[in-house]
C-alpha cells in the first residue's frame, strides 16, 4: 500500500520556513513594515469619505453622510471636464508610452560593447531630472520671446507659438516629455527579461540563417511578451491617476480647459479649502475605477492568451 502523504498545513510550513531562513526573513521585515504602515494603516481613515469630517471631533466623533460627498463630485460643475481630462491624458501617455521601451530595448539589445553601454546611460539620464526642471525648461524653451522653438519658426518664416497658454498644446507637451524623461528607464526591465534568453536559441538561428529582424521576431518579441502584457495590466491602473506636480507646474489661465485633472481639483478643494472627506471620496472613486481596469485588462489579456496577474 503506498504511504499517504501528509498534509502540511500553512501555519507549519511557515514556522519551517523562518526557522530555516530567518535570516532572510529579518531582512524582509522593513519592506513589510513599510506597507504595513503606509499602505494598510489608512485604510482605517478611508471611512471619511463617508462622513462629514471634521478635524475638532475626530474620525470616529464625525457624522456619517452615506454617498452624499461622492454624489455631490458626480453633480459638481467640472466633474465631466476633470474625468475627460485625466483619462485622456494617461490614455495617450500610455498609448505613445507603453511601446517606446520594448523598442528601445530591442534596438539597444542589437548593439555591443562600450557603445551599447554608453547608450543605455544616455537614456536613462533623463529618468533623474526632476518634474520643475523639466517644466522650467519646457517654459524657457517654448518662450514665445527667447526660447529657441519660436525663434526657429520665426527663422523659416513663421509666427511665434505660445505654446504654454494654449490649450491644445498642453496634452502633447505633457505626453512628450513624459515620454522622454521615462522611456529609457523602462526598458531596465525588458533588457533584464533579455538576458534570460538562452543564447542557444540565437546560435540555432543564426545556423538556420535566420536574418537579425527575423531574430527580433522570433525570438525577441515571444520572450519579452509575458513582461510586456504584466506592465500593460499594472500601468492599466494609472489611468485616473496622473502626474499632479507636473500638471500643476504646466497648468496656466489659457491652458485650464485641457490642463485641469482630478488630482489638481483634490489638492485645491483638499488642502486649498480643507474639505478632506469630499476629496477623500474622491481618491476612493478614482481607486475603485482604476482597480477595475486592472481586473478587465487582466481578463482580455488571459483571453488573448497573454497570461495575466492571477
């Protein structure tokens, strides 16, 4: 009769676990911490939403008021303008932003030596200048006076654009500068992913007499693909969510129309004029909606055959 295995049960496989690797626990122990504190602690706070908070009577001494303060964002005046604008604006950023890295990646992959190194640098260096210098340098620039994209339209016979007061500007400067700042630094991830390809596979092609593009498609693209379709889900749950400095930074009297996002209409209704469980619910509505992207762009990926999160 074959022996029947035991069944392990949770709490004795992790007891197994620490006493065996406790060292490696310990180590664990900060990064748990920090989510502990910053990410599961304010859970606790997210039921002003539902109140009428006030900081006198505390979170627990505060009335409730049901959806009232998510209702009255649903009535409010620029409740269709701010959605439209938000989605709108992370939608192209994700659209031009998404496909950038795998092809930087692709391409830098092709080079070799100090110059593939050398390039990698380059692109990465704009990941670390701050959102004031890049807006400091988009307004100085794009100075319909001095900056040098008006003077070279000047100089092939055209008139000068301000390009900072227009609100038809406003998406392409944001999106494209973006794009510049953090597409090198997104493909650390695929270049990663590339390393793990087995070189027999290129030495087996390379026999077949298969060209380098040939390789890309083969090869390449089917490796990258897995890490590709887990960054689309998880950047899917940013599309209520943009970057408010820079937004705030860009956004002037003659720009509002485009310019004008959630996250600058919770910080000046939040810490503006002090109405926190209006903008707590909110922070909660757009967290509902982009949880959901998640969950729908995880679903048509595994529909697509692409795999998923869970």
């Amino acid at each position: 009769m074959p022996k029947k295995k035991r069944k392990v049960s949770t709490a004795h496989a992790f007891s197994r676990s620490f006493k065996n690797d406790w060292q490696l626990w310990v180590l664990l122990l900060p990064a748990i911490a920090f989510f502990i504190v910053f990410s599961y602690l304010p859970f606790y706070g997210i039921q002003i939403a539902f109140k009428d908070y006030k900081p006198v009577l505390g979170i627990l001494g505060s009335s409730w008021v049901g959806f009232k303060n998510f209702i009255d964002f649903f009535h409010s005046y620029y409740f269709s303008r701010l959605l439209t604008n938000t989605f709108l604006l992370n939608f192209f950023g994700l659209l031009w932003g998404f496909p950038l890295p795998i092809i930087l990646a692709l391409l830098v992959n092709q080079l070799a030596g100090r110059f593939k190194k050398f390039t990698q640098t380059v692109i990465y260096t704009p990941h670390f200048i701050s959102t004031v210098v890049i807006a400091g340098m988009l307004y100085l620039f794009l100075s319909p006076t001095s900056g040098m994209i008006n003077n070279l339209i000047t100089a092939l016979g055209g008139k000068p654009i301000n390009f900072m007061i227009q609100a038809s500007w406003f998406r392409t400067l944001f999106i494209s500068t973006d794009v510049w700042q953090h597409a090198g630094w997104n493909t650390i991830l695929y270049i990663a992913a590339h390393t793990a390809i087995d070189p027999g596979l290129y030495e087996a092609a390379t026999m077949d007499g298969a060209t380098k593009w040939q390789k890309i498609i083969r090869i390449d693209i089917p490796h990258l693909m897995p890490i590709a379709v887990l960054v689309l889900i998880l950047n899917s749950g940013n599309l209520l969510v943009s970057n408010t400095d820079k937004a705030f930074l860009l956004q002037t009297s003659g720009n509002l129309q485009t310019s004008d996002i959630i996250g600058i209409y919770v910080y000046k209704f939040g810490l503006g004029k002090a109405q926190f469980s209006y903008t707590t619910a909110i922070g909660l509505f757009t967290n509902v909606i982009n949880f959901a992207m998640v969950m729908l762009v995880n679903r048509v990926s595994k529909w697509f055959g692409g795999g998923g999160l869970f």
